[in-house]
C-alpha cells in the first residue's frame, strides 16, 4: 500500500487561505475586498466610465446624430417623439441600459469573476457560516446570495448545491426578498455611489438587517433542522485574466439579451403615462417624498445617523459576573469534566465556574481522569482516539473512524473527499472551523461534523 505523505510546509497560497477564514484577520480582509469592489464598482465604474459613456459618448456623439436621422426621416410626430423623444426608446431606454447601467454592471462581474477564480469566494462560506447560523443556513448558502447579486434567476438554479429541501426554500425566498440584482444594484449604486461611501454603507447594512430577519422568521416556521457545513477550499491562485474576461463577456450576453428589453419596455410604459397625463400626477403626488429624502440633492449628511446608531446601539451582553457571554468551543461529552452531580449539570448552590470543593465528593466518585479514560474508545494499538475538533493546529494525525453521530449525507459526502481510515491529515486551524488537508485537498468542517471524526496521532511523524 503507497500512501502520500501530507505537506509539513504550508505554500504561500495556502498561508493566504488560512488569513482568509483566520477568525481575527479574516473579518478585516473581507471589509478589505468590500471596500476594494467598491471602489472598482461604485467609483470608478459608476463615476468614471458612467461619466465617459454619458457624457462624451451618447450626450455628446450618438443621442444628436441619431435625434438627427430620425427627425429627417421619420415624419410621424408621435413616432418620432417614442424614439427620440423625452421618453424616448433611444434617448431613455437605450441611453440608461447602456450608458448608466451597463458600465456598472461590466465592471460588477469583472470584479466578482476576479473574486471566484482566484478561490476567494468558497473561503467566504466559512467566514459567513456563523452569520448564516442564524437564519438556519450554513455559509455554503451564501454563494447562492453571491450570484443572486448578478441574476436573481441564475442564483436561483445554483440552489441546488443546498443539502436540503429546507435550505433551498429559505434561500429562494431570500433571494426574492432581500437580494438585489445587477440591474438593480446599478442603479443604487447610480445613486448613491456620487453622494459618499457611508450612504451605501447604511443601504447594504439595512438590506442586510432585512435579510437576518426574515430569514429568521423563516427558519422558525418551516420545519427540518440545520445541516453542518462540510465543504472543500480551493487553492489561492492569481486569476487568469483570459477566463475572467469569458466569464464576464458570458454574462454580459445575459443582461443584454434579458435586462435591455426591460429598460424598452418601462420606457414605452412612461411614454404611454405621460401622454395620458396620468404621468404629470403621479410625480405631483410623489413630490412630497422626494423633498423629504433631497434625491434630487444628495442624502442628508450620514454622520449623525453612524454617532446616534453607535451613542444608542445596544452593547454585548454580559452575565452578573461581569463576563462576555461569547461563543465558545462546544466541549465533546466523553472529554467534559463532571459537575458535582455527575451528570454534566452544574449545582445550584455553585454558580458562574467557581471552582467545586473535592472534599464533598461521595465516596465511590471515581477521579476524573479514570473516568474518562475509561470511556475513550481505544484503538488496536491502545492508543486513545481523540475527536479531530480537539487536535492542535500543525499537527499530524491519522483518521480512525467516523463517529455514528454524523449522519448518512454528510457521512457520504465525507467519503466522497476521500476522508477514510487510516488517511493522513494535518490540522491546518480549529477558528472558526475546523481546517484539514487530506492529501493536498483542504477542507473547512463545521466543529458539530469534526466532534464525531476520531483520529490517532500519528507518532511516526511527531
């Protein structure tokens, strides 16, 4: 039997990988590549190229020559004024969906297929796993909201990937809900790209409180239960620019071929309203709210809203001890320690984690450590097995087995990667999941999944 030896020397990309879903520095670099798209997207597509195609391209080359060759040609009054008119099909339509919109758009999927071939994208589900936690999910849901921002309906498709029934239903109706698509982000981002980066900001923070609630409310009433992730991490590597740019042409195909006719359409809709004069009234009573927002002038400056939401934000919890009630590493059953009734719950009359009195024990309370140890399954060479949620970064063990609390699918799809006994694996990080390479193939399980692996350290490479 041939069997590959794991890697002791990390590569430069998998180090990167590893800052990526690192519980402290990868929060910063995620609000780093935020802040990064933006500035491609909402600055310089929005501002620069809007700018360029708006202004010096059709304002000032295609809208007066193609104005002029219609009005020659076309005597029709009515006709005319639908093609180059002030609804017009050329003059609005055409002029939104590719001067205003499409640059944004371009700039959108060029940025987001940069994003998905150099591997960043799949480590996101691990960053966000926690965040989908809490509606139900697992972070392999977020590639679906990911795509959901370029096509509601192709993201709708990739729902498929979901484990569950469940997790589809809840996903499809966040997506309808909460998650815009490229059209309409071009659009927001049109808007408020030119006021300041705090005003989307406060956009994306309330579509995200949007979509936290009803997708809690959600998961509340549809009933299954949550399935932990388990899920493979690519490699990082730079992109390939020639297969972003397919990428990006693919799906540029897609919007002019589904969105422009959209654009034609509501601008014929606005053509046939304000011929009828139903126009002129619905802006006379929408006048109101557009005053009281100022879109016609910029937003409101966004400080004092950021200074109120943090003066009156609520602060972290704390128990009476004074203590941060966080999260912490679930603790496996067989490794807890007994309280003083022996049966894993803690008595009333020793609150907090104050340390119990060993002289109340009973006399046949046997030590802690004789207790456990007896409980460990123990392997061929009586070496105790250990759950892989419990194993230190860097160090090498070996697969003993798959505990009989992981379920048939996850357990299948655990084989399916390859995860067998006796399979070599090296601990990468346990924060915020745990992190394995098997054989060059790294892979991100959710501390609930890696509890009920069990390992054997492997001595010969210790």
């Amino acid at each position: 039997v041939i069997q590959r030896a794991v890697r002791s020397s990390p590569l430069l990309s998998q180090r990167l990988g590893q800052y990526v879903v690192h519980p402290v520095w990868g929060v910063p670099i995620l609000l780093g590549v935020l802040y990064a798209v933006y500035q491609f997207v909402g600055v310089f597509g929005a501002s620069v190229l809007v700018g360029l195609m708006e202004k010096d391209l059709f304002e000032g080359i295609l809208n007066p020559a193609f104005t002029d060759f219609v009005t020659s040609v076309v005597t029709v009054p009515w006709l005319s004024e639908l093609l180059v008119g002030q609804y017009g099909l050329w003059t609005m339509g055409m002029t939104y969906a590719l001067a205003l919109i499409l640059p944004i758009v371009t700039t959108f999927f060029f940025a987001f297929g940069v994003l998905e071939d150099s591997g960043y994208l799949p480590r996101l589900t691990v960053i966000a796993n926690r965040l989908f936690s809490l509606i139900g999910l697992n972070g392999r849901a977020v590639l679906p909201m990911v795509l959901g921002l370029g096509c509601v309906t192709m993201a709708t498709l990739t729902t498929r990937i979901l484990h569950s029934p469940r997790e589809r239903l809840i996903t499809i109706f966040l997506l309808a809900l909460a998650i815009p698509c490229s059209a309409q982000l071009g659009v927001v981002l049109g808007m408020l790209g030119g006021v300041s980066f705090a005003a989307v900001v406060i956009w994306a923070l309330a579509m995200v409180g949007i979509l936290l609630l009803s997708g809690f409310l959600a998961a509340k009433l549809i009933p299954g239960r949550r399935i932990p992730l388990v899920t493979e991490l690519p490699p990082m590597r730079l992109p390939i620019i020639a297969n972003v740019l397919k990428k990006t042409g693919g799906r540029l195909k897609w919007y002019l071929i589904e969105v422009i006719p959209l654009f034609l359409l509501g601008t014929f809709i606005m053509y046939v309203l304000d011929k009828s004069g139903a126009l002129p009234a619905i802006i006379e009573a929408g006048e109101p709210l557009v005053s009281i927002g100022r879109l016609r002038h910029g937003l409101p400056a966004p400080r004092l809203r950021c200074d109120r939401l943090v003066r009156d934000g609520a602060q972290p919890e704390s128990d009476p001890g004074g203590r941060r009630n966080d999260h912490h590493h679930p603790v496996h059953p067989l490794l807890r320690q007994p309280d003083d009734d022996g049966q894993g719950t803690r008595r009333k009359d020793s609150p907090g984690h104050a340390r119990h009195d060993r002289s109340l024990r009973l006399p046949d309370r046997r030590p802690v450590q004789h207790r456990t140890a007896s409980r460990l399954v123990m392997s061929p060479t009586h070496e105790a097995r250990i759950p892989l949620a419990f194993i230190p970064p860097g160090t090498e063990v070996r697969l003993a087995a798959l505990g009989e609390e992981i379920d048939a699918l996850q357990r299948e799809q655990l084989t399916a990667y390859g995860l067998a006994e006796n399979r070599p694996i090296k601990v990468l990080q346990q924060r915020p999941m745990t992190v394995i390479l098997a054989d060059e193939v790294e892979l991100a399980l959710e501390h609930a999944v890696a509890r009920h692996i069990w390992v054997n350290k492997d001595e010969d490479r210790a």
